[in-house]
C-alpha cells in the first residue's frame, strides 16, 4: 500500500535518490523543499531551494513540460510538494524517496 495524503489520495511517483543525478542530466529540475539552514547545511547538487512554504507561489514560475524532482530530509515534505505540483498540473513530478538521509546512505556527493 502506498503512502496517502491528508485527503486519503494516493501519492506515488517516487524515485530512488541514485536515479535522481540521470534525471537530472536529462532535464529534470532538482527542487529541495527543505528550509535555508538544512539546505546550507548540505543539499544535493544542481538541487534548488524553494522551502515547502513558498512552493505554491514558486510553481507557476516553472513550465509544466519539465520533469521535476523534489527532494527534503527524510522524502516527507516532498511528497507532500509532488501532490501540490501534481495538482498544480506537473504530470511529470517525482519525489526522491527518503530525501537526504537516503541520499548520504547511498553515498551520493553532498554539496556545503
């Protein structure tokens, strides 16, 4: 069974974080919904922060024909910012499942 959201919908499309780099060198935008001080504190390269807060005005900025991966601590906030953008009309969002703790686990290059 999947993970659901607040509403009981299903949330899916999640990735593992070392299919997240051959996404990226395909296109995908690499977005890190955590806030400054866990980004500045180490983040994913290439990933761009736009907190989980300030998201829904963020999404219209970017085009819907783009793959988008999010990513956060632990894969919980950015499931939560793939639902937003999956209602927002991004069919091609993605979450990088168990954020940066999986990340590091999977030995993965972290940027300070």
């Amino acid at each position: 069974m999947g993970l659901m959201d607040l509403l009981g919908r299903k949330v899916g499309g999640e990735i593992e974080p070392s299919q997240v780099k051959e996404r990226q060198a395909a296109g995908a935008l690499l977005i890190d919904v955590r806030e400054d001080y866990e980004y500045q504190a180490g983040h994913a390269p290439g990933a761009k922060l736009v907190p989980l807060g300030r998201l829904s005005q963020h999404l219209p900025k970017l085009s819907k024909d783009h793959e988008v991966v999010f990513i956060c601590q632990s894969g919980s906030r950015s499931s939560v910012a793939t639902d937003m953008a999956r209602r927002a009309g991004f069919t091609r969002a993605l979450n990088a499942k168990g954020g940066m703790n999986a990340w590091s686990r999977a030995g993965l290059p972290i940027k300070r």
